[in-house]
C-alpha cells in the first residue's frame, strides 16, 4: 500500500488509507438468444476493492468563513501550515482552514451516492479527478435496542398502580417509517450533509433502485433513451437473478449458467411479464419443454413469483425519499452495472458511486466510516444495592474518544467506575487502566467517523 506523498507535521496516525481503483476486466458471459436469456452466474452480494491504489487524498479546504473551497495538494497544504496561513481544523480527513480572505471560486463538483440498507458508497468527482470517495458501514441491531427500550418501559409501567389515561397519540402519519428505517433515512442524509462541508458539491446524484419497475410491469413502454439498444431487457435479467438468488428455480443448483424461462409457455398462452418468467438451467429448460410449472411438478414455483423483494421495495421508497427531499438527479442499479462491467471494474459500493458520476476521471484512495451510538446508556448496579439501573449521567469520556496519553495516541475501549476511570489502547494493542484526570481528549468518537 503506498504512502500519502507528503507526510504533516500533523497527520494523525490513524488516518485512514484504503485502497480503491479499477483493475481487470469482468468475465461475463454476454451470449442471448430468444426466448431463452442465457444468464451467467454474476453474484451481485460480493463487494470487494481492487487491489491497484488511486492517488494520493487531496486535502480538503475551508475558507476564513467556514465555506469549503476545492481540494488541493498535500506539499501546498504543508507550506500554509508552515507558514502560519492555515490551521487544521479537522483530523479524519485531514482538512485544514485559511487565516486570510479568499475568493469562493469553485468547479463543478458532483457527489453520487450508492444508497444501501448495510452500506452507503459516495464519490465526489470533477472533471478531471475523483476529490472524495468511501464507504459507510450503517449500525446494525437497530430493531433489537428498539425492542429493549420498549421492554423497559412496559415493566416501568406496570408497576405503576395508578396512571392517567393518554391522548390518542397511536395514528401514522402519511410517510411514516418504522424506527428503524427512520434511522438509516437520517443517517442517509446526514452523511451527505456531512459531506458537502468537505468539497463544494453542486450537484447530487443518487441510485434510487436496482430495477425500473414500471418498465418491467409494461415492457412496451417507450420514449425513454436508456431502455434502448444495449439496455434493453437487461434490467429484466437483473431482477430475475436477485429474486431468485442466482439459483435455477428447479433444482436449485447455483453456479451455472441459467436461462430466463416462462412459467406457462408462450405457445400455451403465457406471457413475458415477470410474473410468467423464472430462472432454469439449461438442464432443466430442456427438460421441462412445453409443460407448464405445476406439470413439470413444480406447483410451487407459481407462488413465489408472487412474492415480492420487500426489503429491496423498502429501501427504493426510502431512496425516492432521498431524491425528493434533496431535489437531486437519480440514475437505477442495473444502468450502474452494465457500465461497471463495460468498463472491466469490480463490484464495490463507491466504484458503484463513482460510475453513477463518471467513468474516466482519475480515482483516489477511499476511506472506511463507521457509525456508533452517541450516548450509550448502559445498565449498571446502583449505589445502594444490587438493582440494575440506567445510567442517566453522561461521562466525559465515551466508547471510540481519541484521547492523548503520554504523548501517544489512544483509543478509549471502556469506561468504568462511574467515569473516573477509562481502559485506553495504543496503536500497537496495549491496554492501559488509568485515571481519567491523566488523559486529554483529542476527538469524540461517536457519530460518523472517517
């Protein structure tokens, strides 16, 4: 893994230093015929980096107002600290703010978003280069923390014997999300929000969903540019592969090559909806002939064509939502893919976000952000007994702070004994139990963290 180009004076040490950028060509076989699709296995779920590194991160600038100016080099950036013409302000990624009055000029800076219900992939690109890229793990057991509040407050209330009736508070209102949907939507929009105090975005653009549905329900649909030529019926494999997980919906096998096959044939009256259409190997095509499902004996598979992608529908709605509170240009998964794969890259997260804005610039290294709890309110036994209680107090010091020991840097793993003392690793995994008196905080460590 290569080296940033300059070293500061203060970089912190754990800056992040991911590699990401375009290696070789995809193998894919491309063979079609009618009426059988020949499909190759191309498991969309493996996310992987190329092994090539991009160039080095630019350093993000901020102007004497607080509003962020283009990039630039790490040698420029050195010599404004040196100089005393800038100060950093932010350690994870590493920014820093003029001491002097500027102009606001700036190019035309697009931010494409790859929306996910596990990961987010963004890439802030211009015309020549990519300025920004990375993925965002989300928190998981969201659904589950939600559960053990609710369980605490019913055991709150039940040893209540007496308590005023409430106010109907029970209605949904229109586009409501559950709590746990909510929160990615937020983390969603925070993260963009975040984002655009790095570089000056202009423009955003977000994939909305894998597949155009209202192409799928009318495959006749015309005066769309995208759905032509090359395009075309390419969004129909994409989602007959994700529903039926890459598997011939006979025999199960995986694997192989697999051909898009109607239910009821065409020549008995079926049609080319996709409530008609499965997945069969070549094997079991051949095979089934001219019978419907429930002749060959797979009664069954007529109902699962009913089911549908629920969670895959949930997020769409949640990416419809994204699109129309931020007012920004959308791009569909399947468009994403082909071009991916026309340009030989691997599958990840932010290369889906850097072709969703372009496709020649020059990529950059990415990094890796995570999200934890801002105030973890863990139960623990009261002063006067062995009850267990919330904690209520926030401490000083909380899970993930960077804070400064002894001239090293560390990371705080725990916090016991009512915040007075706090268990610290280094860099090279040593643990340490001390005072908290004894430390100085550098950075929190909760929320969004690069």
């Amino acid at each position: 893994m290569q080296k940033l180009l300059v070293e500061f004076e203060n970089t912190p040490e754990d800056a992040p230093q991911v590699s990401c950028s375009i290696s070789g060509a995809l193998n894919r076989d491309k063979s079609l015929s009618v009426p059988c699709l020949l499909l190759a296995d191309n498991n969309s779920d493996k996310d992987q980096h190329s092994g090539k590194n991009g160039q080095a991160l630019s350093v993000p600038v901020i102007n004497l107002r607080g509003k962020p100016l283009m990039p630039t080099r790490s040698g420029k950036a050195r010599i404004l600290l040196q100089q005393g013409k800038a100060i950093v302000i932010q350690r994870a990624p590493f920014t820093i703010q003029l001491c002097y009055l500027t102009g606001n000029y700036t190019q035309n800076i697009k931010l494409c978003i790859d929306a996910g219900y596990s990961t987010i992939g963004f890439s802030a690109i211009n015309n020549k280069c990519e300025l920004l890229s990375g993925e965002l793990t989300l928190r998981k057991r969201i659904s589950k923390l939600i559960e053990g509040k609710s369980n605490y407050r019913k055991t709150r209330r039940s040893r209540l014997l007496h308590r005023k009736p409430r106010f109907n508070n029970r209605n949904k209102p229109e586009g409501w999300f559950t709590p746990s949907i909510q929160h990615k939507l937020k983390t969603h929009l925070g993260l963009i929000e975040k984002l655009k105090k790095i570089p000056p975005v202009i423009k955003i653009t977000i994939e909305v969903a894998s597949f155009d549905t209202q192409k799928l329900q009318n495959p006749e649909i015309t005066g769309v540019e995208y759905q032509q030529e090359e395009l075309q019926g390419y969004e129909v494999r994409e989602y007959m592969l994700e529903k039926w997980k890459h598997k011939c919906a006979y025999c199960g096998k995986s694997n192989l090559p697999l051909e898009i096959e109607h239910i009821i044939p065409k020549s008995r009256g079926g049609t080319d909806r996709v409530s008609n259409l499965t997945l069969a190997c070549h094997k079991c095509n051949q095979k089934k002939g001219n019978q419907t499902a429930a002749e060959f004996g797979h009664s069954e598979i007529q109902k699962k064509t009913k089911q549908t992608l629920k969670a895959t529908a949930f997020m769409n709605i949640v990416r419809w939502r994204l699109v129309n509170t931020l007012k920004c240009d959308w791009t569909y998964g399947y468009i994403t893919k082909h071009a991916r794969i026309k340009l030989g890259m691997k599958k990840s997260h932010v290369t889906d976000a850097f072709i969703a804005g372009g496709n020649v610039q020059e990529r950059s290294r990415s990094y890796e952000l995570t999200q934890t709890r801002r105030n973890n309110r863990s139960i623990q036994t009261n002063r006067k007994g062995h009850k267990p209680s919330i904690r209520r107090k926030r401490y000083r010091l909380q899970l993930n702070d960077l804070v400064k020991y002894i001239k090293s840097l560390c990371k705080v793993k725990d916090v016991h004994n009512y915040g007075r003392y706090v268990i610290l690793e280094d860099k090279i995994g040593e643990i340490f139990d001390i005072n908290v008196k004894k430390v100085e905080m550098v950075k929190h460590g909760k929320g969004i963290q690069f």
